[in-house]
C-alpha cells in the first residue's frame, strides 16, 4: 500500500475533491475551478502535482488551452484505497 499517496491526497482538501471529481467524469482546469469554487491558480497547481505522480492524465496534453484531464488507474486504486483504509469520502 502507498501510504506516501495516500497521505498526500488526504493532507489537501483541493486535491482530494480534484481527483474524487475526475473520478466521475473529464473535465478541464476551468469546468473544475466553477464547479469546485476553487480560484483557477490552485486547480492548475494541483492538477500538475496529481500529473507528476501519475494519479491523473491529460488527454489533451499537446494543447495549450482546454486541456481534458481524468483520473487514472492508479488514482482510481488510491481512491478506492483511502475509502477502504480511512473512510474518507
């Protein structure tokens, strides 16, 4: 078990609505910032930190703007895992 990710999405609200939302369906930067109510600075940023440990993926990584971004397989694990493990929901 990842306890290292699982600490990491735990320990930041932004993060964990960020990637419980992607769970459910694409969105970009701007769609997650309205919906979440969430200046659009913190959204990019953590979008790149949930980027870099591969717990999400663009899907439209060449443009520049309206990037699509989901959850992958790995976030999916790690979400399921922090359910499981500290009934975070």
């Amino acid at each position: 078990m990842d306890w290292d990710l699982i600490s990491l999405i735990t320990s930041s609200k932004i993060r964990f609505k960020v990637l419980t939302r992607l769970n459910k369906s694409t969105f970009t930067p701007t769609d997650l910032s309205k919906d979440l109510d969430i200046h659009i600075s913190a959204i990019s940023r953590t979008l790149s930190e949930l980027t870099e440990k591969e717990l999400i993926k663009c899907l439209t990584d060449k443009r520049t703007k309206f990037k699509y971004y989901e959850i992958s397989d790995k976030g999916k694990d790690i979400l399921k895992k922090i359910n499981e493990e500290t009934k975070v929901t």
